[in-house]
C-alpha cells in the first residue's frame, strides 16, 4: 500500500514517470533491465534481498537508463540510522533520504539524483560523520544477522556452515566489540546501528 501511494505521489509531478513497482529487492535488477529508468527508489527492508544488497548490485550491473546515464539508486526509508547511510553509499547508491519528508521534498530527491547529484538526508549525514563505521567484521556481521532468527548456536552455526565454536567465537568477539553482555543484545546494538 505505501509502495502504491509513493507512486502515485511521484506520478502527480509533470516531469516524474513511475516506470514500474516491485516488492522485492530480488526483483530490482530484472525490473531495471526492462524499464531502464534514470533512478530506482528503494527501501532499505525488502524480502529477498535489502535495499542497499540490491543498490550494490545495481551499481555493479552498469546498467544505463534510456537517456544513456547509469541508473542511479535512491534509498527512501524510515530508519534514521547513521549505519544504514554509511552502507547505503559504500554499496553505490546515490541517495539516502528517509520518509518523514515532504512529497515535494521526495519529488526533488528522485530529480536531484537523476541528474547526477548525491542526495543524504542533513541530519543523518552530520549523524554519520561522528560516528564510525562498524567495528564489525563481515563474519562477525553474518553471525550476528543469524542470531536474529535463530533460537541457538547449534542452529546459527548449521545455518553458516560453522562450526557451533567458531560461532560462539564470533559472538564472544562482537560481543566484546560493541560491550553487549549477551548475544541478543549484540543484535540489537548492532541493528539500531544500522551495521546488520
């Protein structure tokens, strides 16, 4: 329903065309080879694959509009989350904005990204600048997104492929990074980070 209601929004605008709309990440970059549009809107929670997963994966098609220019990757979402910017612009995207926007405002965000520009919501970016990145390793990050779901190490470490100690190592040593006290609250530090 969002997804249909922000369409029709950028539909009002005399210069915006909403080409195509798809509900999953897993579904972008099928959907950018058909239609070629100048920028593909995204969210950062999408089944099958996140925003940023698919934004990487579009910078790395190269893929380009019918006007000839890359298509360009705009993140629209309601996590104010520091992390999530930082990720979003190291996978290629062009933009980060998050809803609590005006339309006029997202209609200018999509126009300013056509063009070419670096589109960052002012709050978050300052928010970015003073916070590092994520003390995480990648392994440390997998397991950590495993827990999420997972009820146990035996399950997080036959989810990965691991063995049950090297998981609880990875634990122990993301815990200690992030000084959680348990692997649930590891999660969630690093997920209000914006890391996982």
């Amino acid at each position: 329903m969002i997804r249909e209601a922000l369409a029709m929004i950028l539909d009002l605008e005399i210069d915006l065309e909403v080409v195509k709309q798809v509900g999953r990440g897993d579904e972008v970059l099928p959907a950018v080879r058909e239609t070629r549009p100048d920028v593909a809107l995204l969210d950062i929670e999408m089944p099958g694959a996140t925003g940023i997963e698919a934004a990487a994966e579009l910078a790395r098609s190269g893929l380009r509009s019918q006007t000839g220019a890359p298509v360009r990757s705009l993140i629209l979402t309601t996590f104010r989350r520091p992390g999530y910017l930082r990720r979003a612009l190291e996978a290629g995207a062009s933009g980060f904005v998050v809803k609590d926007g005006t339309a006029s405002q997202l209609a200018q965000a999509v126009r300013r990204t056509a063009a070419g520009l670096r589109v960052v919501d002012s709050v978050l970016a300052e928010e970015a600048k003073w916070q590092g990145s994520s003390p995480l390793t990648g392994r440390e990050t997998e397991v950590l997104r495993t827990a999420e779901t997972a009820g146990s190490v035996k399950e997080i470490a036959g989810m990965l492929g691991l063995s049950s100690g090297t998981v609880r190592n990875h634990l122990s040593a993301a815990m200690a990074k992030i000084d959680a006290i348990n692997r649930h609250e590891a999660v969630r530090i690093a997920r209000d980070n914006g890391w996982l």
